[in-house]
C-alpha cells in the first residue's frame, strides 16, 4: 500500500494500483425534509460526475457538533428551512469500496418558517419542491439516482414515515 496525504484526507494505493480516500472527518449528515405532500431537494452540479445531481440537504459534521446539529445548520445553510423534530433513519456507506465516507440519514416532517439560504462561497445549490409521488417515481425510473436519496425514501417507508405504492 502506497499513501499520499492532502489536507483531511488519505490518498491510499493499493498493489494493483487502485485508489481509496480515507477521510479525517468521514461524518456527513442528509435529511428527508417531507413538507406536505412535497419533498425539499436540492441540485448542485458535482464534477466527480461531471452533472447537476438531485439530492438531500445535507453535508459535513463539524468539529463539536452533534450529527442532529450538524443537519439542522445545513438545512438551514442549503435551503433556509428550519425544522422541527428530527427522526434517524440510519447510517449509509456511499461509496465503501472507495472510501471511508459515512452519511447519516434523517427524516422530517416537521418544517418551519424559511429565511435566505446561507451558501458557502463554493455552493450553488438551487432548492425545489417535488411531489412525493413523482420524487418516488424519478427514483423508481432512475431519472433521480443519488444513493443518499434512495437510501432515504426506503428507510423511511421501512420506519413507518412514509407508504411507498406498488
């Protein structure tokens, strides 16, 4: 095993020369954010996939912060939403054959007032209402393909939050 360091992460090689990161701060947080009938998503371009990817809100659990905290702020930072009760889904490995990464995912039905998002100066994030039928079925049909996303709506329906039709 070959390893080059960078700032927070671990660029580890193997002996067939593949690559892993292991990250300083591997924590990450999304929410399922239920507003209605409707589900709060995101898009943001991703260049590992060089496209505009339909996502939860969510990211990085900062130093102190507990993972409930850490999803409140970037709901709020992403969208401008405040919420109310959180519900813990679960723990997902996005990408485990590549890296340490670890989400935790959350469920909310519980939305409050909204106030201008609060972007990091490398975010552009643009935020929409979606139908929860029509979220199900952009997943079903592989229009939506984010692991995070679906990795929430089955955990959800698993959790009792949400009635996943046919």
């Amino acid at each position: 095993m070959h390893e080059k360091q960078e700032q927070g992460e671990h660029v580890i090689s193997d002996q067939r020369g593949r690559k892993y990161i292991s990250l300083d701060e591997p924590e990450g947080v999304v929410v399922l954010a239920k507003k209605e009938d409707a589900f709060l998503l995101i898009r943001q371009y991703r260049p590992a996939v060089d496209a505009v990817v339909v996502q939860l809100p969510g990211g990085g659990v900062e130093p102190g912060e507990t993972l409930v905290q850490a999803d409140r702020r970037e709901l709020a930072e992403e969208t401008g939403y405040m919420c109310g009760n959180l519900n813990y889904l679960g723990t997902m490995l996005p990408a485990s054959r590549r890296s340490n990464d670890r989400t935790h995912v959350f469920f909310t039905d519980d939305m409050h007032d909204r106030q201008e998002q609060q972007l990091e100066d490398h975010e552009n994030i643009q935020v929409y209402s979606l139908p929860i039928t029509e979220c199900i079925h952009k997943v079903r049909n592989n229009t939506f393909s984010d692991g995070e996303l679906s990795f929430a709506l089955l955990q959800a329906h698993l959790h009792g939050y949400l009635f996943l039709e046919g």
